[in-house]
C-alpha cells in the first residue's frame, strides 16, 4: 500500500500549512506549473517525487521532467501530464495518449479546478488537485491524499487551505 499526495499549480509557492500532510506520504506527485526547482528539490527532501512539467515551466524543470509520465503504482497503471481537460473534454492528443497507454488513473493540473471524476469511457478515474500555489483565481489553496492498494484507490481526502 502507497500513501500518495497529489499536488499541481504550485507556481514557485508551496504553503508551509500543506507540509503536515506531505510528511506521511510514501510518494508525492506533481502535476505541473512548478514555478521553480527548489519547489521539487524540497518536496525531494520529504520522500520520493513524480513530476510533470507545465506551461509556465522554465528550461531547468523542463530538463528535470518531462511532458507526460505513465508509471505504475502497485497495479495501478497511472498517466500524469499537466494540460489534459477532463472527461468528455479532454484536450487535443489526449485521448489517443489514454487509449494508447489504458490508466486506470489519469492525472493533470493546469485549470486550478479541483475535480475527481470517473470516466465510464475509459475507464479510468480523472484527478485534478486543483492549485496549491498563490497565483491564480482559485479562492481556496487545495490538493489530494489518497491509498493505493494493489488495485484500489482508496481513503481519498481533499485538503483544502483559504489563498
């Protein structure tokens, strides 16, 4: 089993107020708009990191990441890119990336928008945490905790923090 903490749009802002629910955390993921390396070189230092880079992303997290991850995480096939829309909106290239790669856990950052959906078409369950970060129109500061066991994903919480 695999305690996981889902974060995006950090935008080189990490709340000190979020840190108590990275700390148990087998792994964290990042779904893009980092902001800054030092954003990735501190989550490092809590436990191990997945990320994608986003739009706003410079050459040095871009050198560090990549576009797209597929990874799987216990026997949870798992597909994190940052710009991806959401069921019956997904946007372009990503559908055929999803039929081409099957997840069962599709992940993407980038509208600030949190939402969890179960796509019956693929599927897959669709995660967006929203933003964690200080720049943006979102009103409240969020991100996701969750379990995977072996196929199950489980105890999902959303962590939610005024801006």
């Amino acid at each position: 089993m695999k305690k996981i903490v889902l974060l995006s749009d950090t935008h080189s802002a990490l709340d000190e107020r979020f840190l108590p629910h990275l700390k148990d955390a087998n792994e964290i993921w990042h779904a893009g708009d980092i902001g800054n390396i030092g954003i990735l070189e501190n989550l490092e230092k809590i436990t191990k990191v997945r990320a994608v880079y986003g739009n706003i992303d410079n050459h040095i997290i871009r050198s560090a990441t990549k576009a797209f991850i597929n990874f799987k995480c216990e026997e949870v096939n798992v597909l994190i890119t940052h710009i991806g829309g959401y069921p019956g909106k997904y946007t372009k290239g990503i559908k055929e990336k999803i039929q081409k790669v099957r997840p069962k856990l599709f992940i993407c950052g980038h509208s600030h928008i949190l939402k969890v959906i179960f796509d019956k078409k693929f599927n897959l369950l669709h995660m967006n945490p929203g933003a964690a970060g200080n720049y943006g129109v979102h009103k409240v500061k969020t991100i996701l905790k969750f379990k995977i066991d072996k196929e199950n994903i489980t105890d999902l919480k959303v962590i939610e923090l005024k801006k």
